[in-house]
C-alpha cells in the first residue's frame, strides 16, 4: 500500500464485515511516532482465529483463500521498528461486550515509515459505502485534534437523509479539510 | 469549523426531494473496494465517481456502490456498471477513465469497449 491511509481503509472494512454498528479510527501522533487503533463493536473472532489471522492464508473470504489486509499493516508497523496488535471478543462468548481492537504502532522517523496519505479521502470512502454504520474518527496531535462523529451527523439529518448523500459526503470532507488547515497552521 | 447549521439546510433541501430508495437506480456503478482493489488504486476511482455524479445532477438515477473481491485481483482497479440485466466490466480504471466512463457511457449511453475485460483477454 502507498499509503498508510489505505491500510486503514482496508482494516475498516473488515469491521464492517463484521457487523460493527460503530468504528472508531483513532490516531495519535506525535514528533516521533503515530499510533492508529481501530475499534469496533462487531462479532469479533475466537481466540483460535486472532492467533492465526495475520497469516496471510487465513481469511473469511469466499473468492479465494487468502487475505492480505492485516498482514500488510503489520508489515507496515513493523518495518519501522514498531507493532501490531489485534484482540477480540467474539460475540458468541461475550454477547453484552464484543468487538475487535486492531493496535499499530509506526515510528515515523524511520526509513521506511509509509506516510499517512490521504486520510479525508478514506473517511469519505468508508461514510459512503456504509452509510448505515457510525463512524468516530479522531486524530489527535499535541496541540490540536482533528475529529468527526456520524452520530452527531445522522441526529441533525434524521433518518430521511443518508450519510452517503453526495451533499452530505462533501460536508464531511470540507469539516475534515478545514480541521486539518487548522492544523498545518499552528506548526508554523 | 463547519456548521451543523449547514447540515441542516442539507436536510431541509433533500427532504423536498424524493430520496432514492436503494436499487431504484436505473444505472449502477461499482466499484471494488477489497484489498487488491485499494493497492491498486480504487480509492481515487471511487471518490471519482462519486463526485462525477453528484456533480451532473445524476444522484436520482445512478447509484454508485462497493463491492469485495471478484477474484480477479489483476485487473484492479475493477469497475462494474450495471443496467437492467447488462453488465459492463471495465478494467485497469484510474480516475481519468472513471470521468471517460461516466461522460461517454452513463449519460452517452455508449460502453467504452476498449476498457472493458472483453478487450484486454482478446
């Protein structure tokens, strides 16, 4: 992947897959490193499935038997010097508390840290292909924290108006763009 | 930051409108979204599509949608418009082919042969 944005893309649809009614994306970054955690609240896997789910021959998809998601973002975390963690509860054994927290951590100094690219553009796809589940995606840096809520979207567009509505999605990347301006600004 | 004042005169201007009801459409575009589809570039393609039709007017009648893996990881970017009973499957998309496709065959009415699937296995 070019981007570490399309990692996150990718993760989080494994989520969606899973049935989560909300995905957390959850960035810290600081001078040195970025932390990305996604957390969700789908059906979760068994204890036997985590332990094997980052061998690129394991998958739940039909059309083949192989699945490179989580393999390349942990090759992604681990080619700085950093990791990835992956724990769940399957709903079967926790019916009240389940779901899946997918941890990586880059050091983003080294070589071979993957840039975040283009991580508006990955929220708008996400909100767009699903529009009926929630998304809370924050990025938090020192100063500043740059964040969305579908929640609070969809209590002030009702149930009438879908997320993936054309209008609404150019909300969300402009609230993002502008949050982010802000930023850049205050490293001047 | 932007309004949720805005989002508001978003409601109010999409509740005088009849809102699509999925597969009401009368065309649909999709596009591949698992893992070799986003290394390969579907992301930009999506987003392509997505602004192509919101910006013609089209939301009514083409719908724009996801899909998973089709197995056929090396054609990625692999994009799907759908009409009726016909499928078209094109190819290698990026973002430039994305606005052809919506130009010549959503609103020209014409697939644009040379990028479909048929053409590269000739």
């Amino acid at each position: 992947m070019k981007e570490l944005s399309l990692n996150i893309l990718d993760i989080a649809q494994n989520s969606i897959h899973a049935d989560a009614s909300l995905v957390r994306i959850l960035l810290d970054e600081t001078d040195e490193s970025l932390e990305l955690s996604i957390i969700d609240d789908g059906k979760g896997m068994s204890e036997e499935f985590v332990s094997r789910v980052t061998d690129p021959f394991s998958t739940t998809r039909t059309t083949r038997k192989v699945g490179m998601g989580l393999p390349l973002l942990k090759l992604a975390a681990e080619q700085t010097g950093g990791h990835m963690t992956i724990s769940s509860r399957e709903r079967a054994v926790y019916p009240d508390d389940h779901g899946t927290v997918v941890t990586a951590f880059f050091y983003k100094n080294h070589l071979d840290f993957t840039p975040l690219g283009d991580v508006v553009s990955t929220v708008v796809s996400l909100v767009q292909g699903s529009p009926d589940v929630d998304f809370l995606f924050r990025h938090t840096f020192p100063n500043h924290t740059v964040e969305l809520d579908t929640r609070e979207i969809r209590e002030v567009l009702g149930e009438e108006v879908p997320l993936s509505s054309p209008d609404v999605l150019v909300w969300i990347r402009e609230t993002l763009t502008e949050q982010y301006e802000g930023t850049a600004g205050e490293d001047e | 930051m932007k309004s949720l004042e805005e989002l508001k005169q978003i409601r109010e201007k999409m509740q005088n409108k009849v809102i699509l009801r999925e597969g009401s459409a009368e065309k649909r575009i999709v596009v591949g979204m698992a893992t070799c589809g986003i290394a390969a570039g579907a992301r930009p393609v999506l987003n392509t599509f997505v602004e192509e039709i919101a910006k013609r007017n089209l939301t009514g009648t083409v719908e724009v949608g996801q899909t998973g893996c089709i197995g056929m990881c090396r054609f990625e970017p692999i994009v799907e418009v759908f009409e009726g009973d016909k499928r078209v499957t094109y190819i290698y998309v990026n973002p430039d082919k994305a606005r052809e496709i919506v130009e010549k065959h959503i609103v020209g009415g014409e697939p644009i042969v040379e990028y479909t699937i048929g053409a590269a296995e000739k």
